[in-house]
C-alpha cells in the first residue's frame, strides 16, 4: 500500500494506492489523524479484505468521505453497515 496525500482548496485528500489489508489499519489511521484528512480516495485501490471494508465504513460514518470507489468495495461497505443494524 502506498498514501499520497493532496490538497484542494484547504480540504486533504489521502489518496490510497495498492492493496489494503488489516496489518496497515493504523498506519492509515496514523495517516488520518496527523494529516487530518477529510477525504480518502480508493481510485487506485486493487484489493481490500473485511477490516479494512469495516475501517473505511467507520470513516466515513466519523464525516470522512470516501471517494472514487469501486463498485465492489461501496457494495460491500453497504452490507457491513446493513449487517451492524
């Protein structure tokens, strides 16, 4: 997994790039919180497995979005969240 961090008019953007996976979880939330990220883009993302889908589902539930996500991972995000009610 790689990070890139871009800012657009004063709102940070980590952009993830590779494949995400439940040992990188606080490197990413690290990320998060000293960047102060407001938004996550997954573009570039390849793979992810269950932790990381239920991360990126309690991000964005805490007010950071989530952008440019394959259908596969916003499918699966939604289930997470449908099962937890």
């Amino acid at each position: 997994m790689k990070i890139e961090t871009e800012t657009d008019n004063g709102t940070i953007t980590l952009r993830l790039i590779g494949r995400l996976q439940a040992e990188q979880i606080a490197q990413l939330n690290e990320e998060i919180e000293v960047s102060r990220a407001a938004r996550i883009c997954l573009r570039q993302v390849t793979l992810v497995d269950v932790e990381v889908v239920r991360f990126l589902t309690a991000c964005e539930e805490s007010g950071i979005s989530i952008v440019n996500c394959s259908a596969y991972i916003r499918e699966w995000m939604d289930r997470e969240r449908q099962q937890e009610e």
